[in-house]
C-alpha cells in the first residue's frame, strides 16, 4: 500500500482562504444577529428554586379560590323532584306509553315540595330531562335559522325534514328541535297562595335580539299527524316565545336543566310548596327521566362542588409537592454535570440504549 | 488479495489493545480491490481501520468506494469535495457537501450543503447538525401531541353525543385550530429553537452524538409525547364537563348549553398546548414570545370578531364570549383550573429529569447556569468522561485512560 497523500478523499482548503482573504470585493454575507441566530434570549432552565417556588404559588392561589368557590356552591339551596314515575295514575303504571300518547286523559298531577333552609329571591325554576340527547348531530341539524330570523326566508327548510312543510305551506319554525318543544307545565302554590311564575327575560339576551325575529309567526306548527311537544300560540313573535327560544338553544350534554321561570319572593325554610304538574312531555318511550328543579344561584352559579373540591386538592397536592422537592433537594443533592448518568454511559460498552 | 488478507489479520489480532490503523491505498490497486470478488473483504478491513486514504483515484473509483461504504454498512455516509472530480462522489452519498471556490462551482452544483471553505464543516455539523436534529424532531413530536390532545376532547364528547359525530365545537373553530391557534408556536420552533448556543456546541462536542445515537426521537420519546396528548385532553375534557354539568351556569340562572361547553374547553385546550410549548422550550427569544402568548390573545380577539359577525355566518358562536363566557366567573375559574391541572405533571416529570436524569444538552445548561463553563479543568472532566472508547482516535483514548 502507498503511503503517497497526493490526492485525498477530501478538498483541501487551505489554499482557497489565502485567495479569498486578500480579495478587495469580500463575498461574505453581511452580520445580523438574525441571521447568525445570535437574538437576545432569555434561557430558563428549572432549577430548584423555581420548581419549588411554582408549586408553593399554585397551592397558594388555589386553596382559597377553591374555598370561595365551595362556599359559594354550598349557600346554593336546590330541590330536585322527579315525577315522570309518580305522576302516571296506578291503572297505567304498566302501561305509560298508552298513558302519556292518549290525550283525552287528564294529565294532571300534585306534589309537595318543603323547602329546606331559606330560599333568597330570585328562585330558578328548572326542568331537567336525562337520557334526552339534545346533541345527537341529526337533531343539531334539523333547524333552519335564517326561516327564524326573517319572514322573508319562510321557505328555506331544507334541513328540516321531516318537519319542514305541510301542504298548506312551509312550517315556521321547521325542524324537530322545535318540534319537540318541552310542553310540561308548573302551577306553584304555597298555603293555597298562588307563587307567581316570571317567564321574562329566561333566553339569552342575543337569542331574543338577533336569532328569533320580531315579526315571523309560528305557521303550521304541530298541525300534522305526529304531535312531538308543545304547540304555539300564533299570533305571538317568536322573539317573544321564550319557552321556544330556551328550548332551542341545545343542551351539550344528555342529562340537562332549561330555565322554565323565575320565582320573585323568598320561599321560607320548611313550607310546603304545591306544584300542580301538567306531565304532558312524553320520555316514556326512551326511559328518560323528567324531573323539576328550585335552585337560588351565587356568583359563581348553581349547586356544583366539583370545581371547590378540585380547586382544594389540586392546591394541596401542589404545596405537598413543593415540600418533597425541598426535602429531595436538601436530602440528596447531586452533583450537577455528572456524566455518569448519560444515557450512553449508563449501559456498558458504550451500546445505545 | 493476500495483502488484505493479512492486513485484515493484522487488524483484528491488535483491536483487542486498541491500537489504531490506518489504511493507505491508491488508485491502481483500488482498481482490483473494488471487484466483485474482493470488495467485500476490502470493507471489512477498511471500517476496522481508524482511517483510510484512498490517493490517486479516479471519480469514479471515488464513487465506488462511497457506494461501497454506504451499502455495506448501512449508516449515513457524508462527503466533502471542491472539485468537478468530486461530483461523482458527493452524489452517490447520504449527504454530500460541496466547497465553493478554487476548482469552480461545479461540487457545489450538485451537492446537498454548500460551504465556502472547508473548515466550516465542524460548524456545519456540531452546530447546525445538532440544532437541526434537535428542532426536528422536537417539531414531530410536538405535533402528534397538540393534534391528538385536540382531537381526543372530540372524541370523547362523541361519547356523550351517542356517537352520532356531532363536534364539540362551531365548526369554523375545528378548522382554524391547526392554523391559527396552534401553528406559529410550533413553527417558530421548528425555525429558530437552540437548547444550547453555537459556543457551546462548538465546545462540547460530544453533544452531536445526540443525533447519532438518536436519542431525541427514539420511539419511548414520541410514545411519551402521545401519551401526554392522551391524557391532557382526558383532563380538559372530563374536568370541564364534570364543573359545567347541568346546574346554573352564572348568577342569572342561565344554563350552560353547548355552544358554552364547547367554547369553554377550547379555550382550555389552547391555553394548555401553548403553554405546553412554553415548559418544553428552554430559548426564548422575543419571537417565541410573540407568537406564544401572541397565539393565545389572538384566541379572545377571535372570539369576539367571530362572535361579532351575523348569526347566519357564525351560527351557535354568535356572541358567545362577549354575552355568556366572558362575564361568568366560573367560566375563568374553570379556564385556570383545567389549565394549571393539565400541565402539573408534566411541569413534575420535567423537574424532575432535569435534576436528576439530565440528558446531555441539559447538563449543558446547568453548566452554563452554574457558571462553569470557563472552567476549563470542569469542562475537560464532562468531556472525558462522556467519551466512548470506540469514537475516538488512539491519542485520545490513550489519554484517557491515563487520566483515569
């Protein structure tokens, strides 16, 4: 073998830089900190300060936040009372589809709510349907928005079938979300007083505005063979239909509450409210549940611990956290750098792990 | 023939003390041992070397033996070249790098990288190279986990739908996330991400054996990105709807209807995966502040224009942060919580490894934190002791053995 290097595998450069150098037109690029990725930065890296310093602060902000926000939840007074199954008369209990399809028989029910602690004005009155899925894509679709918002687009139904026309003409408002408008009703007494009910102001201030029309009119509504809900009073706008309007702003999740009313007096600890029920709606056929809510509300909402609790926990496991760190840190600590804990040093020979 | 044979005797009697060969061959001979017959048993006694020269050859013998290396063993070759007899060569490699300059512009014409003299090769390979690598496959990663982390909330909520693919969210939300809500960020790290600067790679470099061994995108790293997704959008999606369930949603009674969910978990969900990007980049320049926190303002002010435009355009979004979420507390407390709870273990695995698992770059960082890295007694002892004894010369590994 020759030990000659005359021509190698490589270029030599050496003799270019001494031509390049001595050029008067250099060629090289003109220096930014952009382009030579040399930017002012800021290089954080987690040391044990900071790591400790993070959790002491999240347990800190999160322990009273979760503390309100409980406190909150558990000045909210609720009463849930489910009727679908008492409310069906003994001759029918076995028979409840025949029941609730029939409209001849009276649907009339009466049931006796007491109020556990004081119930501050305003009471919300709710009903809540479960196994009732609101946001199954095919009922989501079958609306039509724009026929609700002008009378002008009566006729655009087209993703309303099967409720969309009838041969007297297009049905407003079209689609089975409207069609299966919730049609129970609540008469509130307390010591044979009657409680007023207020069904003002229970939609979204932007549905009554802008989504619903102030002069399209219910046309041709339930007139068919199939009766899915409630039927509506004609000559009332549908941006004054506030049941309506509820109703269609789809619930997210198949166990939900819609506003039915509002109750504007305070409602004493340990009276007897009486609720005659008109038990209309019909969830015997899916084994739904329907069931009436009271409920006062906080600032922060109705009943729910959920968002208390986990507020405590989560700041409590953070702040336990911050102390193992200290006691890890003060324990044991490492020398920084060590290669002997490199990946490729950890297994023998080198191999790669 | 027997020359090689005896050479590659030679060879394999001395590894075991690790003395160090190299190879000297010409073009003439070259000619014979790249036949058919002799090629294979050239090679071997070529990678046993430490180095070969190959003088006198053609461009095609260049070719040849570049062909040779590349297919039998398997790994990526790179060669280097400034001539217009270099040209066949640069192209048979993995990666060819053409000098621009003396002999003309032809290497340059048909190579991959090109550089104007060729001591910017140890640049190119321990700084560029490493960055490279590092921003690559940091991308990759990133990607699986944003996307699966947001995709996975769907999913999930099509549980609650009875399957039947109704999406959480408005319809123009679903499209614009992986535009505008989650991109910039991942780009802006793809482009310009460095976990250690140039002068550091420079110094230590060792630190390319990152690449080489592949250690940054090895299976248990993008399984452990996904897995992340996973469980991130697990909390977000269970967290959220278990604190808006049917109860009132603010002081007014009002309920929280989907419209409301979906909103409220898609905030969650960009907050968490730009500040995910925050925790698992350690440069930041005023660009990643920009398009991070940047990203997440752009989220509200979209909300608001979205919202803003006629229920016909923007259908169940319409108003929705300006009339509902916005002026609801439960709605920040329920962003702040689902947001701080999703990234807690993460933020704890990452403390953790970082003080007592530290991958090299970040060994690194601790260097350069600790304010040793002028220490030039510190810095010979990490390097020493992170060599392998089969990547380096004779001297070196002479060396260290000596020191140890």
């Amino acid at each position: 073998m020759d030990t000659n290097g005359a021509t190698t595998s490589s270029a030599a450069g050496g003799g270019s830089t001494s031509k390049s150098s001595s050029k008067k037109h250099s060629r090289k690029p003109v220096y930014s900190r952009f382009t030579q990725q040399e930017l002012p930065a800021c290089k954080p890296i987690l040391t044990p300060g900071l790591v400790i310093a993070t959790f002491t602060i999240i347990g800190i902000i999160f322990i009273p936040l979760g503390l309100v926000s409980l406190s909150a939840s558990e000045k909210v007074v609720e009463i849930v009372d489910r009727y679908d199954e008492s409310c069906v008369p003994s001759d029918y209990s076995n028979d409840k589809l025949k029941f609730i399809q029939n409209p001849s028989i009276n649907k009339s029910c009466v049931r006796t709510l007491t109020v556990p602690k004081l119930m501050k004005s305003p009471v919300f009155i709710y009903y809540q349907l479960d196994n009732y899925y609101q946001n199954h894509r095919r009922y989501v679709k079958s609306r039509s928005d724009k026929q609700l918002r002008s009378v002008s687009d009566e006729k655009s139904t087209k993703d309303c079938s099967p409720e969309d026309k009838t041969v007297d003409g297009p049905i407003v408002p079209c689609g089975l979300v409207a069609w299966s408008l919730f049609n129970d009703t609540y008469g509130f007494s307390v010591n044979s007083k009657t409680i007023e009910v207020n069904k003002h102001d229970i939609a979204w201030k932007s549905d009554k505005e802008h989504k619903f029309g102030s002069n399209v009119y219910p046309k041709n509504f339930q007139s068919g063979g199939l009766i899915g809900g409630a039927k509506l009073n004609s000559s009332v706008p549908l941006s004054k239909q506030e049941d309506l309007m509820v109703w269609m702003r789809t619930a997210a999740l198949p166990t939900f509450r819609k506003l039915y009313g509002k109750i504007e007096q305070d409602l004493q600890a340990n009276e007897k409210i009486q609720v005659v029920i008109q038990n209309n709606y019909n969830t015997y056929s899916f084994s739904g549940k329907k069931k009436l809510v009271l409920s006062t509300t906080s600032w922060i909402g109705g009943k729910n611990d959920f968002l208390g609790i986990a507020y405590i926990i989560v700041g409590g496991l953070c702040l336990f956290l911050a102390v193992c760190f200290i006691l890890l840190y003060v324990i044991k600590p490492r020398p920084l750098g060590d290669p002997s804990y490199l990946s490729w040093n950890r297994s023998p020979a080198g191999h790669p792990n | 023939m027997e020359q090689i044979v005896s050479g590659k005797s030679q060879v394999s009697a001395l590894s075991a003390i690790s003395e160090a060969f190299a190879l000297i061959i010409d073009g003439k001979s070259l000619a014979y041992a790249l036949e058919d017959d002799m090629k294979n048993i050239f090679l071997e006694l070529a990678i046993g070397c430490a180095s070969v020269i190959c003088c006198r050859s053609s461009p095609k013998q260049k070719a040849l033996v570049t062909r040779l290396v590349k297919l039998g063993t398997g790994k990526t070759t790179l060669a280097i070249g400034d001539g217009a007899n270099d040209v066949g060569m640069l192209q048979e490699a993995d990666i060819g790098i053409g000098i621009s300059g003396v002999e003309g512009m032809q290497a340059v014409m048909s190579s991959d990288v090109a550089i104007a003299q060729f001591r910017y090769l140890e640049r190119l390979l321990l700084v560029h190279g490493h960055w490279c690598y590092r921003r690559i496959s940091s991308m990759i990663c990133y990607f699986f986990y944003k996307n699966i982390a947001f995709g996975f909330t769907i999913f999930l909520y099509e549980a609650y739908t009875s399957f039947s693919a109704q999406p959480a969210y408005n319809d123009w939300y679903l499209t614009l996330f992986n535009v505008f809500f989650s991109s910039l960020p991942v780009i802006a790290m793809g482009v310009f991400d460095q976990d250690v600067s140039a002068r550091f790679c420079l110094k230590f470099p060792l630190l390319y054996q990152e690449g080489v061994q592949n250690v940054l995108f090895s299976w248990r790293r993008i399984v452990s990105w996904m897995f992340n997704g996973f469980y991130s959008a697990i909390i977000i999606f269970f967290f959220c709807s278990r604190a808006l369930e049917q109860q009132a949603f603010n002081d007014e009674g009002k309920i929280a209807s989907k419209d409301i969910l979906g909103g409220t978990m898609y905030t969650c969900i960009v907050w968490v995966v730009n500040l995910q990007m925050a925790l698992s980049i350690s440069y930041f320049t005023l660009i990643q502040h920009i398009v991070i926190w940047g990203t997440i303002a752009f989220w509200y002010v979209f909300q608001l224009a979205y919202g803003a435009l006629p229920a016909s355009f923007s259908t169940d979004a319409y108003r929705v942060f300006v009339e509902a979420l916005a002026p609801a507390p439960s709605y920040w407390f329920i962003t702040l919580f689902v947001v701080i709870a999703t990234l807690t273990p993460y933020f704890l695995y990452s403390a953790i490894q970082m003080r007592f698992f530290p991958m090299y770059h970040e060994m690194i960082q601790w260097i350069r934190h600790e304010g040793l890295s002028d220490d030039p007694l510190y810095c010979e002892m990490v390097r020493q002791r992170s060599i392998r004894p089969t990547t380096v010369g004779f001297t070196a590994r002479r060396a260290a053995s000596r020191r140890q």
